[in-house]
C-alpha cells in the first residue's frame, strides 16, 4: 500500500523588532516551493512568545504569529530564526532561549537570518562550528562567541545541520538552497522554477561549500580584521 509523506514543517521565530524580511522572505519560499509541487511539500508556521500582532523594525505594521512558542509541539522539520533590531532583547529572555534550544532539538535542521545567529549563539547551538551572520555584525558575533569561527564572506553558510545567513535577503537565497536539497533540481524545474534560477541556487551552494573548505583551520574573524570604525556597540548597528 503507498504511504504520503507529510509535508515538512517549516516553523520561523519570530519576535518584537524583528526584521519583516527575514520572517516573510523565507515563508514565501516555502510557500511557493510547496504551490509549485501542488501542495504536500511544506507547511508554513511564524511562532512568537505571546500571541497578537508584532511590532517589526519598520514599525508601520505587524506580523500575527500563527500561534505561540508554548503551543508550538512536535516535530520540526526546519526551524527558522529570524534577526533584526529586537535581537537584543530577545538574548536576555530566559525563556525565549530556552524553547529555541529545545525546538532545535526537535527539528532535522537549524537556521537563522541575520542576527538571527546571535540567538542560536545564545542558546549554544553553534559552538565549535563555522557561522556567518550580517556583515556588520561578523565582527561583534566573533568577539562575544570565542567559540565560533565566524566568516563574513559567504551569503550562507552550512555545518552540519546548522545553516546561518547574512543579511536580510540572504535568508531567502538560504531558503532556495533548502528547498534544492528537498525536492532535487530536476524537480523544481518541472514543477515550474526557471533553469536559470535553480542554477543560481546551485551555484549559492557550490560557493558556499567551496568557501568552508578552503576556510583555514583555527582562522577566526576579530574585530580587528574590521577596523575601528566598525566596532560600535552592537545594539546601535544594523542587524536584521
């Protein structure tokens, strides 16, 4: 007898202040990934600590979280963490950090947007690997987190199952190349993605890889590498 497989779960974080893009971006990915396949292929959830509307960065208008952290169970296929001005704040709360690293247990994969990376840091999920985040950023990320190795070059980079992005935009190149690895490159074309843009995705990846593996053992970015004019305390950057 044929089995379905159940779609996979995408679930995004997000939280007061957080960068619009960063949560909206990657959801219209996974939408449109799952549009394009007929339906089956992914489920979208945003979740934030307390329901109603969240003021974001721009603060003109909200995001409305399908539901909240607490309520937000079971298995997640990938987990989302998006960045933006809020961050800081989102670090000192206990209990925020606490649910990221138990629904990073719970999911096959972890990623952030952006600043987003500050969180999983937080949380201690990305000790000992190599990480990226917003280029203004690098830097701060390095200095606070001795125990990453940081690289302000990639548009993302993966570790594992751990996958991290630069700014903003990047999370939806991030999400192209998630979408590649589940459904194959055949696949997307057939259901509708131009050559040209899967190619893209690809060649995100191969760059991406490439740039890992030529990364010199024990090479960690510093401060110093950025000079003096870009080592302003974190919370008057920009780092959605």
């Amino acid at each position: 007898m044929a089995t379905t497989k159940a779609p996979r779960r995408i679930v995004i974080l997000a939280f007061p202040g957080v960068q619009p893009l960063d949560v909206i971006g990657p959801a219209e990915v996974f939408a449109g990934a799952d549009a394009l396949a007929g339906g089956g292929a992914y489920t979208v959830e945003v979740v934030a600590k307390v329901a109603g509307p969240i003021t974001t960065r721009s603060s003109g208008y909200g995001i409305v979280p399908k539901t909240t952290i607490a309520r937000c169970r079971g298995p997640i296929d990938t987990l989302v963490i998006a960045g933006g001005f809020g961050v800081a704040k989102a670090e000192d709360d206990p209990g925020l950090i606490r649910w990221i690293r138990s629904a990073a247990r719970r999911s096959r994969r972890v990623t952030s947007v952006c600043s987003g990376a500050f969180l999983l840091a937080r949380a201690g999920l990305l000790e000992g690997r190599t990480v990226t985040t917003h280029w203004a950023s690098t830097a701060e990320l390095a200095r606070r987190h001795p125990e990453l190795t940081v690289d302000p070059n990639p548009i993302f980079v993966r570790d594992g199952n751990v996958w991290t992005s630069a700014g903003v935009t990047s999370g939806m190149d991030l999400s192209l190349a998630l979408v590649e690895e589940d459904l194959g490159r055949e696949q997307l074309i057939a259901r509708g993605l131009a050559p040209g843009d899967v190619d893209r995705v690809i060649q995100l990846v191969d760059r991406a890889e490439y740039k890992r593996r030529q990364q010199p053992p024990g090479i960690k970015v510093t401060s110093k590498a950025f000079g003096r004019d870009r080592r302003m305390p974190i919370t008057n950057r920009y780092r959605g």
